[in-house]
C-alpha cells in the first residue's frame, strides 16, 4: 500500500496560475495513485488511464475557479476521476460488449492490485465499496481523506468500509484477506485520536 502524496500550497497556486511546470508537477505527484485508483474502480487499464487523462484536462479547463488548499485540490482530482469511473460503468452497463473469440479480454491486472482473484471480488462490490476499498488499502488514504474525496463525514466512511471489507471478505471465501483486523485497528486509532 502507497502513501498518499502531499500536494501543497505552492503548487495550488501555480495551479490557477495555469503554470506548465505545476500541472507536470501535479501529475508526477497524482497519476500513479489515481491511475491505481481508477483501475480499481473498473479493471481496465486503458479506461482507467482515460480516466486519469480527463481528470487533468478538466482541471486545465476548471484551474482558475479551483479553491481551498492541497488536501481539497487532491480530494478534486480523486471526485473526478471518480465520476468518471462511475460513468464508464453505467456505459457498460447499457452498452455490455460481447466477447467472441477475435476481441481479448479487456480486464486488465493491475500489479498495484491484489491478486486476480481479490481484483475480481472487488469488481462485484458496489461502486461506493469498491472505492473505499481501494481508496483505504491500496491507495492507502485516511478515513478523513476519503470522506473528503466522497464528500461524506468519516463516520459514514467508517461504517461503509466496515460493511465493504465484510463484504470482500465474503466474496473471497477461499482467500483469507485479513480485513476484520484492519477495521480493527481503524476504529481503535479513530476513538483514540490517531490518525486514521
């Protein structure tokens, strides 16, 4: 699991200043996480790149309106990323593609996922859990980042990463994943003022 990057303020600014040098900067800092992050979400490495590409052209359109600090910019970048990924979902989902024996798989393994079998549990989680999921172990965020990327309240965040986590645990009946200590140790950093 990666730590997230920090974006700071400096950066912000040159931002919505539209400077070259902070949007390459931005991306050296974001697309490897989100890049994992949206393949997360849709198990498609070429989708997931096209996700992580209309994020930055929408924050070269968006730059000047930008507000608030790193922490909001970074939790920007991860929303639309999101919604980009929940969108080519319900595109598939209207439109599902018919394998035959000429077209590969699209289904991609992604090596900063788990194995195929955990990435193939994760895809029959709903859209909200697949993302905590991701969003808490493999990107490896806070309980406080990912309600601000969801734009929820950590308590709400917590509980559907507890129902998420038992949820892939039951999808995985023949893999041991060691989700309930995890929870575990989130809820004791949460009630003991430690950073979750």
């Amino acid at each position: 699991m990666s730590r997230p990057s920090i974006v700071d303020d400096d950066l912000v600014n040159g931002i919505r200043a539209r400077s070259d040098e902070a949007f390459a900067a931005l991306y050296r800092i974001l697309a490897s996480d989100l890049l994992s992050f949206a393949n997360g979400m849709l198990r498609d490495r070429g989708a997931a790149e096209d996700a992580v590409q209309q994020a930055f052209l929408e924050l070269a359109r968006a730059a000047h309106t930008i507000t608030g600090d790193g922490r909001s910019l970074r939790a920007w970048m991860y929303r639309s990323v999101r919604f980009t990924c929940l969108d080519e979902v319900r595109r598939r989902k209207r439109r599902p593609e018919e394998p035959t024996d000429r077209l590969p798989d699209t289904g991609r393994v992604d090596p900063s996922l788990p194995d195929p079998t955990v990435q193939e549990a994760l895809m029959r989680l709903s859209d909200r859990h697949r993302a905590i999921v991701v969003l808490r172990h493999v990107i490896g965020c806070s309980v406080d980042e990912i309600a601000e990327i969801l734009g929820t309240n950590r308590t709400a965040v917590y509980a559907a990463s507890v129902r998420a986590e038992r949820r892939l645990a039951k999808e995985l009946t023949n893999v041991e994943y060691p989700f309930d200590a995890a929870s575990q140790q989130v809820a004791d950093q949460d009630t003991t003022g430690g950073t979750g």
